[in-house]
C-alpha cells in the first residue's frame, strides 16, 4: 500500500498525441511534419524526374532566347516580340541549313563513320592484345553499353525517335512562353511567397538570369568557335568527314570536360584512318581548338559570371547523369552554376542582415 501511493506520487501525466493543443505536441507535430514533407519531395522528384529535367531543359532554353533577344534590343529599337521573332527565324534558318540541305552527306558521312570508328577501335584491341593487355574490342562496345544503360530513366523516355521528338518540342513550346514574358512568370512565382520575402526573390532571380545568360552565351561562343575552327582547319589538312566532325564538335562542346574527350577520340581516330601524318595533324587541330576556347573564350565570357570548379562540374554530371539520364547530363552545368548564385546571395543578404542587426545594437544606448 505504500508503495502503491508513492508510485502515484512520483508519475507526471505528460500531453499525448491527442492533445494538440499542447505546445510540445504542435512542436513536434511540425517536427514530423518537416520530415514527412521531405521525404514526400524525394519521392515525388524520382517519380517526375523526366518532367522535371523537361522543365529545366525549358527554362535553359529561354534563357538563351531571352539573352539573343536582350543583345539584338542594343541595335534594333524595336518591340520585344519582333526582336524574339527575328532570334527564333535565325535558329531555325541555321537548323534547316545544317541538317536540311546538307542532311544527306552528312548522313553518309555519319555511316562511313561509324565503320571507320569500329575498324579503329579493332585495331587497338589488337595491339593491346599484342602487348599482352587481356581485351578485345567487345569489351570496349560492352564498356560503351554498360556506360549507356546507367544514364538514368529518363534516357529510357526520351531515347527513342518519337520520345525525342515530342520532349524536343514540349521544351521549345514551353521556352518560348516563358521567353515573351519572363517577368510575368517572375510576378508569378513570387506571389506565392510572404510579402517580406519577395524583394529579396527578384534580387536573387535578376542574378540567377544575369549569369545564365552570360554562361549560354559564352556556352554558344564556344559551340560556334570549336565546331568552324575544327571544321575549318581539318578541312584545310585533307581530313576525311571535316563538316561532320565540325559539327559533332560544336554540339560536344555544349558539355563541359566530357564534351571535349568525346570529340577528341572522333577526331583522333578519323584522322589516323586517313594515314598517320593526317592523324598526329588532327590531334594537333583538337589541341589548338580547345587551348583557343579554354583559354581565351571561357576566361573572357563564362568565367566573369560564374567560375566553377572542373572537378565540381564533372562531378555534377556524374551526378545528374545518373539519377536524370542525358537531360541531367546536359543540364548539370547550368544547375549547378544557379545552385552556386543562390547560395552566394543568400550568403551575402544574411550577412548583410547581420551587419546591420550589429549597427543598430551599437547605436541604441
């Protein structure tokens, strides 16, 4: 019986699940309910993971449009809708140019390619095997099946013709909406934050924008630089397929650090199918080409807006390579690099706001 009694005297009743009126339990009701969130955020982001790189995709785009559209407003006083037009004919001028009229050479050129790349890779398996090393050219095509399979799911709903097509244009439709009026989609986002938080928003989106548009256009500099230089000067050294690797060169250079190693083992084993003087020449060409962008476009024009870290960006495409297939890879670049804004100016509004939380403090008595 006594202990009965001091038993009772030494239990506290504490608030249960059922009362939330409780603070402790609104606490940790908001607790879990930050958890359940995230993790309901995770799954949803696998689960519309190729809607989700489609939307990016869509907003690179028109960044691209928009920047074209801001740079043709310096000499054109005219409305933006024409300026947009006159960027988009532009485009699509350059497009049936390159694939239209001279499709069926370089559909040719891409068949006589392939043949020529395979005979190449052959002949390297054998002189591997030559000085002992245990390969065979099957091994290098498993290495490059296996190396395609682990680009994600979304290379699965956008790999085919018909999957690429309609994802092409789901993105350019979507691009060119938000490239007429981005200030409304802008207004838009930011009216579904507080009122407190909206100027710091369009702050942190004029960067965002300001150094996307200077990373495409440095991006696209590049793409033009490495794909007429490489087309020019293996055209002047009498290597085989010059417009096609031009061209594959131009497109690889959209993708840093991987683009470039891509391109150069094309260029490399196309000019020593040709002889071994046209081989060392084309090597010799891919060195200059990437010194010339490296050194000289990306310093001048990209890196003034954002300067990332080699291994950061091959790590990120790594990254989204795996987890969103062949958008992640070619979107990880300019993710990252709006990642890194972010930061850097929530970064500097936070200390600014801590500066002036310290001034204050000293200035009260």
């Amino acid at each position: 019986m006594g202990e009965s009694g001091l038993s009772d005297k030494i239990h506290i009743e504490e608030p249960g699940p059922s009362e939330y009126r409780s603070p402790l339990v609104q606490h940790e009701m908001k607790r879990a309910g930050v958890w359940i969130a995230m993790g309901v955020a995770v799954a949803l982001i696998v689960l519309l993971a190729q809607p989700i790189m489609l939307i990016m995709g869509a907003l690179v785009l028109a960044t691209m449009m928009d920047g074209g559209t801001r740079l043709l407003g310096r000499v054109l006083p005219i409305g933006r809708g024409w300026r947009l037009a006159i960027v988009l004919l532009a485009a699509l001028a350059f497009l049936i140019y390159t694939f239209f009229l001279t499709g069926s050479s370089l559909a040719a050129q891409a068949q006589a390619m392939r043949v020529i790349v395979e005979a190449q890779v052959t002949r390297i398996g054998g002189w591997m095997q030559q000085l002992g090393i245990t390969t065979t050219p099957e091994d290098f095509k498993n290495l490059a099946s296996q190396a395609m399979s682990s680009l994600g799911r979304v290379t699965a709903a956008v790999g085919t013709m018909v999957g690429a097509l309609t994802s092409g244009v789901m993105m350019l439709v979507l691009a060119i909406f938000i490239a007429v009026e981005p200030k409304l989609y802008e207004r838009g986002v930011a009216w579904m934050l507080p009122m407190e938080n909206r100027a710091r928003f369009y702050r942190i989106a004029d960067k965002m924008g300001w150094t996307l548009r200077r990373l495409m256009f440095g991006r696209l500099i590049g793409m033009a630089v490495e794909g007429v230089g490489t087309w020019l000067l293996l055209w002047a050294g009498g290597v085989p397929m010059a417009g096609l690797l031009g061209i594959l060169t131009g497109l690889f250079a959209f993708l840093p650090n991987i683009g470039s190693i891509i391109s150069g083992i094309l260029i490399v084993l196309v000019g020593f199918s040709a002889g071994v003087n046209a081989g060392f020449y084309a090597f010799g060409v891919y060195l200059a080409v990437q010194i010339v962008d490296g050194y000289l476009i990306v310093p001048m024009v990209a890196k003034r807006a954002t300067d990332l870290a080699p291994a950061l960006v091959l790590a990120a495409q790594i990254l989204f390579g795996a987890l969103f297939g062949i958008l992640g890879l070619f979107l990880a670049d300019p993710m990252i690099a709006m990642l890194k804004v972010y930061l850097e100016e929530r970064s500097r509004m936070l200390e600014a706001e801590r500066t002036d939380g310290l001034a204050v403090d000293q200035e009260t008595p």
